[in-house]
C-alpha cells in the first residue's frame, strides 16, 4: 500500500511514518506539507491507496483539500488527522467524504486502532462524538449503547443495511450504484428510507448513529 501524509509539520510526518509503518511494513509512505504538493502526488501515484490530512494547512483550507481529493480521486480513502476535534469539524469532513477522523490529541495505541479500522474498509469516528456530549434526544439520535440491536430490529431490508454499510464507508450514492447495480433513484429511496428509520436528517448523523447503536455492519465489498 502507498500511503500519502500531508502535514506542514516535519516532526509529525516523521511520527506518522513510523506509525503506519508498525502497522504495515510493506507500507510506502510518501508525505507533503501544503496542498498543492499533496494535489500533484495524488495525481502522480495512482496505487495511492490513503491520504491522512491535517487540516490546518498553510495554503489552503484542508476541508476543500478533501472536498478536491474525493472528486478527483474517489477511490482513495482520506482520513483527516488533526488537532480540531469537535463534533462540527467531524459532522463536516465526514459530509465531504472522510473516511476517518483521528485527532492530534489521541494517543498512539487510539491511533493504531483507528488506521487498522479504516485499512479493513471501516470508517472511525472519535469516540467522544458518538457520544455527542449532549442530550441525543435534543437531536433525535440514539444514546452510545441503546436503541435497538440490530438493523433488522429497525425495519431495515438486507439491501438496506448493505447501502448502510457502504455508507458508513463513505461511499457517494453513484458509488453505490455501482457497486450494487441499482439505479440512482433506487439508491436514493433506500438512502431516504435508512434516514427515516435511523430518524436523521442527513447521511452524516446516520453514520454517526449507527456508530453510536454499536452496529457492525459488512458490506458486499467485505465478501
């Protein structure tokens, strides 16, 4: 696997390599300190396979850095590493197609386990944001632990619960389509339906309470 992390500080990036190399010893693992040079090597290492991204870069935003790397790479996971942590900045990069989102402040072993969750096709959410750190109710999400045990449970179809696992992978509904074979309409039902059933409003918070019910969900591309 190649692996691009893209950091203004050379400190960090030196630390990430280390990390993913613990992980995976094969690992290449090519860095960048602004956008511009991240944006050039995505589009020069087409076996690029994950961009871990800061998003305090010093050129560019680094949530219109992941907004131009999922739409011109859409099969390359992003995960956003960085030291903003709270619940607006994690609802917004996973709404642009983050994979991930780690902060700075988690520690090594939190790391680790983060990035083997995303290499097996999962998408890590911190902890602290499944747990909102407000009442659920005020949103109409589930508290961490409760609701019910299973999709099944909710009213959700098999087919469903696939769009629901492909979701929870960042996967755009054109994705979908594709990987299932469906028309985009149907897709689009279904997506509303899972919405409904999860009582959301957006494909953000469904990810978010699926993580919060405790759901492992596979998805056709985990057969």
């Amino acid at each position: 696997m190649k692996i691009l992390v893209v950091d203004d500080h050379a400190l960090i990036r030196d630390a990430l390599r280390g990390v993913l190399k613990e992980l995976k010893d094969d690992a290449a693992v090519v860095d960048a300190a602004d956008s511009r040079h991240a944006l050039r090597l995505a589009d020069e290492n087409p076996d690029l396979g994950l961009v871990l991204l800061d998003l305090n870069l010093p050129d560019r935003s680094g949530f219109d850095v992941l907004a131009e790397l999922r739409g011109r790479h859409p099969a390359i996971s992003v995960v956003v590493l960085s030291a903003l942590s709270d619940r607006d900045s994690v609802a917004r990069a996973l709404d642009l197609g983050a994979t991930g989102f780690i902060p700075k402040s988690a520690s090594r072993e939190v790391m680790l386990s983060a990035l083997r969750l995303v290499f097996s096709g999962g998408l890590y959410i911190p902890p602290e944001i499944l747990g909102w750190r407000e009442s659920p109710a005020r949103r109409g999400l589930p508290a961490a632990g409760s609701g019910p045990g299973s999709p099944r449970e909710l009213g959700l179809t098999e087919r469903q619960v696939e769009i629901l696992a492909l979701m929870m992978q960042g996967k755009s509904n054109k994705a979908i389509c594709r990987t299932l074979d469906l028309a985009e309409p149907t897709v689009k039902n279904h997506v509303t339906a899972i919405l409904k059933a999860l009582k959301v409003t957006n494909r953000t918070e469904a990810v978010i309470a699926v993580g919060a019910l405790g759901w492992q969900l596979r998805s056709p591309l985990d057969s």
